[in-house]
C-alpha cells in the first residue's frame, strides 16, 4: 500500500478516528490509493499508527459508509474501484430565499416584522412543554400500529369542537383531515376531488398557493382583490368555467380585508351554479383583531361546495408543520380512500400534544392574550411610522408600508435580511406585478413595542440608503 500519509496529532480536538478516516479519504480522493488497493488490516494499521483497533475500525465502517473502500470478509478492505461522486459546492440558489418564499425565515432576523409567525416571546413555553413531554411519554408506552393517515382522532376531535365555537361550523371528526400545512392541505384537496384545468387565484394572493396549483397541473387565473375581497364578477369574466376558487375570506392574505356578505352569496353562488369547488384559506381569522371574526365561509355553504384549511403555524408555532383539511360529509369518504393513499398526517407525537394543549383551553386562551398583544405591537409600529412620516395601510396584523417610486421592494427586502430584519416584498404576491405595486409588508406579531422605534429607524435608514 501507498503510503497514505496518516498523521495523528493528539493534541488537536479533532477525535482520532476522524483523523484517520480523514488521512484516507484524502489519499483515496487524491489516487495515492489507487482503485483496488487492499488497505492493512485494522490490527496492522492500529500497530502502525500506535492506537486500538477499535478506533481504527470504526475509521474503517466510516469510509465504507462513504462507498470510498469495501470489506470483502476473509479477502480483506480494499478501495473501491468506483468512487462517489464529490458533493458538490459550487451551486447557487438562482433567486434569493425572499422571493423563493416571502414567509421563509432567515435565523439572523429574529421574526423582526416577519410575516405569518406568532410571538415567540409570549408562548406559554412551560404548559407547551408539559405537553409534549405528556406526549412523548404516552408514546413510548403505547402499542405499536401504524397511525391513522387521517390524523389522531383526539385532535380531529379537538378541531371539530374549536370550529363550532371559534368558527361557527358544524362538523364531525370524520370530516377533517390532519396534515402537515396549507400545502399539504391544498394538495390532498386537488387531487382527491381529481381537479383539472383553471382555478381562480386572489391576486395579490399567496404566492405558495399560486405555486402548489401549478406543479398539480392546475392553471391559475389571477382575480383582483378590492375592498370587499375577492372580485367575483372579475372572476366569472377571466374564467367563467373555473374548476376550483382559492379564497381567503376571513382575512385576505395580504391586504386584511374581510370578505363582504354580497360577495360570499356570490361565491357561493358560483360554485353551486358551476358545480366548481371553494377552498376557503382561514388565513389569521382567529386574530382579528377588530371585532369578531367573520362566520367561516364553509359555515355558510348550503350545497356543500366548501372546502376548510386552517394551520397552527400562526397560532402555535410554524415548525410544528400542522395544519388541518374540513370537508363537506358527501366527501368524507372519498377523502378518506385519498389520504390512506398519500398517507399525509404528520407525527403522531406532536398531534398528541397539541390535542391536549387545545382540550386543556390553552389555545383558546392563548389566541385571547395574543389579540391583545399583537393589537398594541402593531399599534406601536404604526405610531412610529407615522412620527417618521411614511406612508402605510394596516393590514390585519401587519402594514403595508409604500415605498417611493421606482425603488425595488424584493431587493430592499433581501438587504434589510442582511440587517437583521424580514419584511415581505408586497410585489411577490402579485402574479404579475406592476411598477407601483411595491411595497414591504412589515409583520408586528415580534416587534416588541420597547423595539419598535429603534426597528423602524433601522428600517428608514435602509430605504434611505437604497433611494
């Protein structure tokens, strides 16, 4: 064997054993090893380099894991006569992570004016905590089974007895869906209802929404949001013939405004007319901060025509990656054969948890104190933008701050990340948009009102900057 030049240096941090599966991994990359090469035996090469065997062979095990060497039992560990291929290093994202995904965090801001996040700093981490520990005990006693691809049925039950009161729906367990989030959601919709051709988008709408639709081959037809919400009349003009209408009524997703009762009948209307589907997106309805919530639009659905999605990403946490599908009851069934299928609950674990953390009226609780909270955050924000003399609109619980003309919200957003904030360019939930559609949207739920002044300086100094 080549002499692969193993040098073991007991003074450094670096265990031995990665020195020594370091020292040939480089000497096989390198072809001082050649292909094929039988390397000493573990005793052999413990001897030469005057350490155990042990630590020699788990060396060994790394690099065959590696697919760099192979053990043949009695004939002996040679190279391997195919190397891997290098990972590689050289690729780049081709659009910055903002445009990739508005709500994407980057972990140096903090949630700073981070939109679709809750307040990290006012979760009940100690009741959460009880709960999942709860949780992870019950399940290491608990027989072994594969877990229902529906979801548990202590949480299905849990979200049937939160919709009747927080959202005025009737509805059984059988009829929700756990899933892993609004995509997961959406995606089990389509394709257990077998959708095709066009469905209406709001536009400006969510863009992940925009983008699940297309990679499930459904076309999207862009339909202007105003002050009433979604334009039904607009919609029935773009494509009358619309398989399928994404909304979110309750709270539009960006601008806040609340569905109007003349265009729910419309929607409604439509859809029972058409014999299209709705998918009402409960975006934030439970944080209205004004008033209470409007009815969810399924509650007011006749012909059975709407579909339900709600999360707790915005409510509990967004790395819990749950959220949750409502179906009419002529299509629990169908629902039911699609989701054995694609098996798309997530972890039982964290459904357990989050069960209990509802059934002990946490959640409730938790979404009375956060009401409160994220109304003073934003309020104090607000106040601070006006004292700096910029222009906004409040937008449920965040604002719409304009920005002056011609400057470039999506890279004004990417620099503020640098600066340790994470504001969302308004332009990215437009499907095409146009020059003055710029703006940043400035998320307040982690923006502690003692932070806020300091905050939107930094923020006034950045646009300075870039104008």
């Amino acid at each position: 064997m080549t002499d692969p030049h193993i040098d073991i240096r007991r003074h450094i941090a670096l265990p031995v054993t990665e020195q020594i599966s370091a020292g040939l991994r480089a000497a096989i990359r390198e072809e001082r090893l050649a292909a094929g090469t039988r390397l000493p035996s573990w005793r052999d090469l413990a001897s030469q380099l005057g350490v155990a065997r042990g630590t020699v062979r788990a060396a060994y095990e790394t690099l065959i894991d590696e697919q760099l060497i192979v053990s043949s039992g009695a004939a002996g560990t040679h190279v391997a006569r195919r190397m891997p291929p290098l990972p590689r290093d050289d690729v780049q994202p081709l659009t910055p992570a903002v445009a990739r995904d508005p709500f994407d965090n980057h972990p140096r801001t903090g949630g700073i004016f981070q939109m679709g996040v809750p307040a990290q700093d006012a979760f009940p981490t100690a009741v959460w905590s009880r709960m999942l520990v709860r949780a992870a005990r019950d399940a290491a006693t608990a027989p072994l089974h594969y877990p229902d691809p529906r979801g548990v049925p202590d949480l299905r039950a849990q979200i049937a007895a939160y919709l009747a009161v927080a959202r005025g729906m009737v509805c059984s367990p059988a009829q929700i869906f756990v899933t892993s989030g609004h995509a997961a959601s959406l995606s089990l919709a389509v394709q257990a209802l077998g959708l095709r051709g066009t469905a209406w988008t709001e536009d400006p709408g969510y863009p992940t929404t925009r983008r699940v639709l297309a990679a499930l081959g459904i076309a999207t037809v862009p339909v202007p949001v105003d002050a009433e919400g979604l334009d039904v009349a607009a919609g029935e003009a773009r494509a009358p013939d619309a398989a399928l209408a994404v909304v979110t009524p309750g709270q539009q997703a960006p601008l806040g405004v609340v569905l109007s009762p003349v265009r729910r009948a419309a929607l409604l209307d439509w859809a029972a007319r058409t014999g299209a589907w709705v998918v009402e997106d409960d975006y934030l309805s439970e944080l209205q901060l004004q008033g209470r919530a409007a009815p969810s639009l399924a509650a007011q659905d006749p012909a059975g025509r709407v579909l339900h999605i709600g999360t707790f990403s915005k409510t509990i946490s967004p790395t819990l990656r749950l959220g949750f599908l409502v179906v009419p009851p002529a299509l629990a069934q169908r629902f039911d054969d699609t989701a054995v299928q694609l098996g798309s609950a997530p972890a039982p674990l964290v459904q357990h948890a989050v069960a209990a953390f509802m059934q002990g009226g946490h959640q409730l609780r938790h979404l009375r104190r956060m009401k409160r909270l994220y109304a003073a955050r934003r309020d104090a924000v607000a106040a601070q933008l006006d004292a700096a003399g910029m222009t906004y609109r409040r937008t449920g619980l965040a604002l719409l701050l304009r920005l002056p003309p011609g400057t470039p919200d999506l890279a004004l957003a990417n620099a503020a990340r640098q600066e340790g904030l994470a504001p969302v360019p308004f332009s990215l939930w437009y499907a095409q948009p146009a020059p003055e559609q710029t703006g940043l949207m400035l998320g307040a739920t982690n923006v502690p009102e003692s932070e806020a002044a300091a905050r939107v300086q930094q923020l006034r100094t950045l646009i300075a900057r870039m104008t």
